[in-house]
C-alpha cells in the first residue's frame, strides 16, 4: 500500500516538476516568469529537482528500500516547500 502511495507521490512531483518547466516563457498563477529572469530560474532549478525526486521515489520503489523511500519523501515535501517559499517574493508584482 505504501509503495501505490508512494508512486502516487512520485507523479505528483513529476507532474509539478514538469509544470515549472513549461511555464518558463508563460504565466501560471499570479506570476509571470516571462518578464522575470530571476523567476525563470527558479522554475527551471525548482523543476528539475522535482523531477530528479520523482526519479528517485520511483527507484526506492522498485529498490523495495524504506530507508531511500523515506529519504525521497522527505525530500519531495522539501522539494515542494522550498519552490513555494522563492516565489513569495514575486507575489503582487
């Protein structure tokens, strides 16, 4: 069960990790990266660390390795958190 949950995860931060990549030259929420390079780096750093985490949650699965799975989800979280925490700045700009 852990390991469906885990995969689950694994395509959420892929799905996101790929939605910062593609909105790079286009504006998503509130923001325009188009106008910012500041913020066009952040989404392509942000975005490949998601997607390297969604890597690696996939590999703990297939490693059937709990120490690795806990690691990747923990890192996930923080890989969604900090994303979150750069883009405070750019808010009403």
């Amino acid at each position: 069960m852990i390991n469906l949950l885990a995969l689950l995860f694994a395509l959420l931060l892929a799905g996101n990790g790929l939605y910062f990549l593609l909105h790079q030259q286009r504006s998503f929420l509130l923001f325009h990266p188009e106008e910012n390079p500041k913020l066009q780096r952040i989404l392509k750093i942000s975005g490949i660390c998601l997607l390297i985490l969604a890597g690696l949650t996939v590999g703990a699965i297939l490693l059937n390795n709990t120490p690795l799975l806990v690691i990747a989800l923990v890192g996930g979280c923080l890989g969604c958190l900090i994303p979150e925490l750069l883009l405070i700045p750019f808010m009403n700009r």
